[in-house]
C-alpha cells in the first residue's frame, strides 16, 4: 500500500484494508465494527453511505455521467459553490486535491507572469512533484521558485516575500496549520492580513488550500473566519461527501489567467459527483451540521480532557473540535500515543496518533460516550505501561 | 469551459453540453440524439450507462466506497490486472491519466536516480506543468531534464539517447503516434525494439503510455503487438468504462523505486470504481469486444473510403480502425474537415475533426450504416461548398 492510507507508519495492529461503512463506522476486513474519527482522511462529511447524496449520484449515473462533454450540472455547481464562497467568482471542477492546487499555482504564474510561490514550511498542498512531502524520484527543478515561512509567523512571511523580491506569484496559506506531527494551530488574523497585504501590495495571488479544512470550519473560505478574503481557493475531499470531485475557486481579478491554462483530466466533467456535490452543498448551506460536528467535537475534547488529566497525562488537543489532532505530552518518540491509540483500537474506535482527525455530522452524542469510555480505559491501560514502553521501530526517523 | 471537452476549437455549432448518454448515443442539452464517435474521449468502451458494469459500482457504493482506507478490491483489481498485462507485477491505482504517467516520471527517476526523459514530439502524456501542452503559466523548470524525439525515427531516438547520455531514466512511449491534428502512425516495431534496447543498456524505464489507446489495440499492453514488453505502463480512460480509475503497473525491476515514492489522493482508494473496473476486465477477458469494435471500425473506414472516393476527395483515415482519425488531402487549415464534420453533426453523427476519435463495442453495424449514410450526404454537400469555404478563424493558428 502506498499513500496516506498506508498503515505503514501506524501501530502494527490498525487494520490496513476496511469492508463496509455506514454513517460514522467502518468494518474492517476481519468484521470488526469501528467507530472512525479519520472519516476517510476528510472525505466523509454527512456519513458514509449517505441515502439522500449516493441517490443523487446513482440517479445521475443512469442518466449520463462520464460523456463527450459536460452536463448542465458543471454550470448550476459553478454557481452553487460560488455564490456559497464569498471571494470566489468562477469555478474549475477537477478530481484530485492536488489537481486543484497545481492549478492554483499555475494560474497564479500565468496571472503574474512570476514564478515565485510562497509556502509554508512543513504544509501539505498534495502530493505532485512540486508539493510532494517526501521527494523521491524528484528533482530539485521540481521544487524551483518556491520559498518558506512559518505558519502564523509574520516576520518569516515578510522575509519569505523579501527573498521573493519582485517575482512573486502567489502565497499558499492552509486554512490553519495542520500538518502531521506536531500540535495543529489556527491562523492567527494578523498573519492572514499580513498575506493580503503582501499580496495586494506586489500583485501576487492569495491561495487558500481548503483542500482537507473546508466546509469544516466554516461555509465559506475558511478564512472568511478571520477576515480575510483570497484570490484563489482550492477545495476537495468532502465537497460531494466521498464522491470524487475537488475544485479551483477563484475571483475575477484571476479569471483570465485562469482561461488562459491548459489542464484537464479523463473524468474531470464526470456529471455523477456533481450531482452529489448539489445535494452536499445544498445540506452545508440549510442545516445546522456545522454547529452539530462542533457539538460533537467539543463533547470530545471535553471529555478527554477531563480523562487525560484524571489520569495523570497531559494530552494536547489542538486545531478546531471539528478536526483534532491528540499528542501526549512528553513523547517525543509517539510511544505513549501509539499505545494509547492501540488501546483504542482494540475498543473499536478508531483515532489517528499523529495526522489531525475529522468529525462528521453523522456522529452522535452517544458515540462520542462510546470513544470517551474507550478513552478512559486506555489512558488506565497506559498509566500500567507508560513507564516501560519502548520506542516505536517505524517511527525512529522522528528522533533524528 | 476549459481543457480537452472544451468545444473552443471545434466548430460553431458543436454543442458544449449534454444531457444523456446511452449505449454509443448521447443527448445535447437541446435534445438532438447524437451517434457518438467520441466515447468520452476514451471513457466510454463497452456502451454509457452499461447496465452490468454500473450495477456493480452501485452495489459497492451501498457497501463502502470512499472510506479510511482501501478495500480488499485494490488487491483483487491488482491481481486480476497484472495477470491480463504480461509485463506487469503491480499496480498503483489513482484517478487521472496525468497520475500515471507522474508516477511513472517519479518512479523512473527514483529507479534510476537519473533525471532525463525522452518524449516524442507532440505525444500528449497528459497536462500537468512537465507535460501540458500550452506552456501559460509554467516555467522552464517544470520540463528540465527532456530531451524529444520524433515518434518512429529510429535516428532521432538515438540522437536523443546520445543527448542524455549517462542520465537517462526513461523513454516515454505512446502505444501509437496519436497527436492532434496530423496523420496518426502505429509504431514501427524497429523503433519500439530500438527503445527496449537502449532502456536495457542504460538501464533507464521504458514507459508505454496506454492510458488513450489501452484496451482498444490489445487485450495487453498495446506494445505486446509488436513483441515489446515496457517495464511501466499507464492506463486510464476506459479501464473501468468511464467510472474514474487510472493506474500504472509496473514490472518487478520497478516495484522498489515504486514503493519509495509518495504519492496519493484523496480518492484513490475509492472502491466503487474498482468494483466496475472488474467487471470491465472480465468483461475485455471473456468476450470478442475487440474483434467487434474491430469490426464496426473496418466496416466504418472501407465505407468512408468508398463514399470519399466517390464524392472526389481525399480522405485520410489513419491509426486503427478502433480509434480512427479523418484528414483531408489538401486541407491544411481544416476548413474541408469543419464543414464536413458540422454536416455530419446536422445528420446527427458526432465526428471530432482533429483528434482521433474512439470505437465502442455498443456500436452496431446498423449504426455504421447510419455514419456512412450521413457520410455520404455531408461529402456531397462539401463538394459543393468546397471551392468556396473561408478559413476558420479559430484555427488560424494552425497557419502559424
């Protein structure tokens, strides 16, 4: 197995291949029911197997989905989706997150006509030779013009934009720093102003990735949250609840460069995902499902809280309730966090001990009780241990 | 509308949007029912909307789809798959095209940890920024380490060998010479053999890039016809007849460089697709579809040949009869194939005048009859326009 989805950096006992899901559970291929906070890494918004959007789907699919051309549909979901995101004034419709990314970059140089790009050290845009996390079998032209900041620290975002000098294209920003490893955190309004203003200040294109973040924070750009609006968004995972579909949103200012590109893909006008997109961002705009997965997710972090410390650890907890991420503290190695979500695991609820989780609308209170009682039992069975855990062999390269 | 459904550089009256599709017809929005040659650029092998294949997509979309990670699907598709392309130990399953042959680039160079690749001039490979073909947006960078050749020249694919000298990591090869706008050309098995040579001297990856012509050349991969086995090959479009998969498989010599690179997406484990796309393989194992689409496309070319003759034109109709192109002699600007293929549009037969088209095994020979019927009515009506035809301003390009 290859990709986030390989069990390859997981404690030995996570199961690598799942049979069956249904709202907020998985089975896993040896029948055990799991109660899933990764939610497909993202994808699963409103429950896997959702009847109303898998209707949608199947009843396009009859109708036509993969054809010569696109559907109407392409144009209603442009409208839908952009009358939803406050900057946006056009939509392209793709299928990977990284398809939406590379094209955000690519409009952004074909718009400025400067190569430049400005990251975040350590954020995930996809996993393209220029992005990719790990480069293997890259070279280091694939990753040329690109220069990094900190998240949330403006004086590297002034000397990311200084280094750029006059040939800069864009900024990426994730919708708040949620890379894997370390504690999340959410952006700070000053850095978010501060990117603007770099932007507007050297013609340069703000890029919001709300590839795995969107719809989870807010309704809108995730960043409308602190004020500020980017040129080019970039959407994916849950905007058709697992359907396949991820999309490049972007204003005005940006619509010519973005004509101007060539990109496209075999199932990119696929009309079935689209349809299912309506039914998802019809139910993102008229019910209450962002307030429910906070419920949901501040019940979680409560309650953990509480058990952590009763327990005698101290668990950080960051990033919204919506998306957690658990660390222990004084683990450096992970060793308490892998035995820990062992420990989970074998009381079938499934939490991830080093890559952020999500929340889903289909979770319910009492399946939060469900992985709170899990939660004590294997902070007593870490307490047991803690004092004898040996380093995890698959996670030796964090110590170096 | 963007990338290759785009109608900007078709004629006038080609419709941009549809509303259905079914078997080897579709429907515009303004509900003409079209005979389409197109098969979704590809997608569309066995028939839209084919009962057996959706069906099963439908039925592991009830039971789980896009989830936490795979299903034991991936693992029965990779076996069923590598047993069916003799060159292929493994399989990488994602969405795009472009995916494949990325990988294929990534993989080549971590197998090699060489950088040079060797493209045929004018091969399309897919359109991010290492291959699109329009450049607006990306750098000199993106395309570092290519070096062209012109398909089936043998001198010039050792110009180029010499060109990369000790740095060559792969050949890049279409199954056949199947660009825009010129004369298609089945490999010249000579030239085939020579690049099967020069990987095995240099130790660099033949990469054969099925993912347009797979599956309508050979139940193989498409260089299995002139006995040349690549030690990559990437296949897309049709492969789970329009539900979104594309692959690269890959022989054991690669299987470590592969398993070291990072790459993924937010729905490539998604099993929904691989459900259809077993159906799809068993269905190319089993049956005589490429015999029939054989079949239809002679019936198609011998009949186009007699009614062109008839009617005093020149028609050159190249590549395989499954995935035809049509040029006419002394027609350098198109203006005879735009006015031809608008005629056959008005008969309700869709036709693309510049990019090959593709055959399906939906097709029947009464709907052959009904293309050449219209054929020969739309070569009568050009034969009393031709000497009066303008250019076509949208191709004036082409002039350049």
């Amino acid at each position: 197995m290859y990709g986030h989805q390989s069990t390859g950096l997981l404690p030995d006992d996570y199961p690598q291949f799942f049979s069956r899901g249904q709202g907020a559970r998985l089975w896993d291929v040896d029948g055990n029911e799991l109660l899933d906070f990764m939610c497909a890494y993202g994808p699963n918004l409103f429950g896997y197997g959702d009847a109303q959007i898998d209707r949608a789907y199947i009843d396009q699919l009859a109708i036509g989905d993969t054809l010569t051309g696109p559907t109407g549909l392409i144009v209603e979901l442009a409208e839908q989706f952009t009358a939803m995101v406050r900057h946006a004034d056009w939509a392209i419709f793709c299928k990977n997150g990284t398809d939406a990314t590379s094209m955000a970059l690519v409009t952004a140089r074909a718009h400025t006509k400067k190569k430049t790009v400005i990251l975040a050290k350590g954020a995930y845009h996809g996993a393209a030779p220029w992005c990719t996390p790990r480069p293997t079998g890259t070279t280091a032209e694939d990753k040329a013009h690109q220069v990094f900041c900190a998240y949330n620290d403006i004086a590297s975002l002034d000397a990311a934009a200084a280094a750029a000098g006059d040939d800069l294209a864009a900024i990426f920003a994730a919708p708040m720093k949620h890379d894997a490893f370390v504690d999340q955190a959410l952006p700070d309004p000053a850095y978010a102003r501060r990117a603007r203003e770099i932007c507007d200040r050297t013609g340069a294109l703000l890029v919001v990735d709300d590839v795995r973040g969107g719809l989870r924070l807010a309704r809108d750009c995730s960043w409308s949250l602190v004020g500020v609006e980017p040129d080019l968004s970039t959407w994916g995972k849950c905007i058709a609840n697992g359907h396949p579909l991820s999309a490049l949103l972007g204003s005005d200012k940006a619509r010519a460069a973005a004509a101007s590109i060539y990109v496209t893909g075999s199932y990119w006008f696929q009309a079935a995902p689209m349809a299912a997109a309506l039914v998802t961002l019809k139910r993102v705009r008229e019910t209450d499902y962002l307030e429910r997965i906070q419920g949901v997710g501040q019940r979680l972090r409560d309650g953990l809280a509480e058990r952590a410390t009763a327990a005698g650890f101290g668990l950080r907890q960051t990033g919204p309730v919506t998306m957690p991420l658990f660390l222990f503290d004084e683990d450096p190695d992970l060793r308490k966090g892998f035995f820990w979500s062992s420990e989970m695991l074998k009381r079938r609820v499934y939490v991830h001990p080093w890559h952020n989780m999500f929340m889903c609308a289909a979770m319910t209170l009492a399946d939060i009780d469900q992985a709170l009682e899990a939660a004590e039992a294997s902070f007593a069975a870490l307490k047991t241990q803690a004092g004898s855990l040996g380093p995890v062999d698959k996670l030796a390269f964090l110590a170096a």
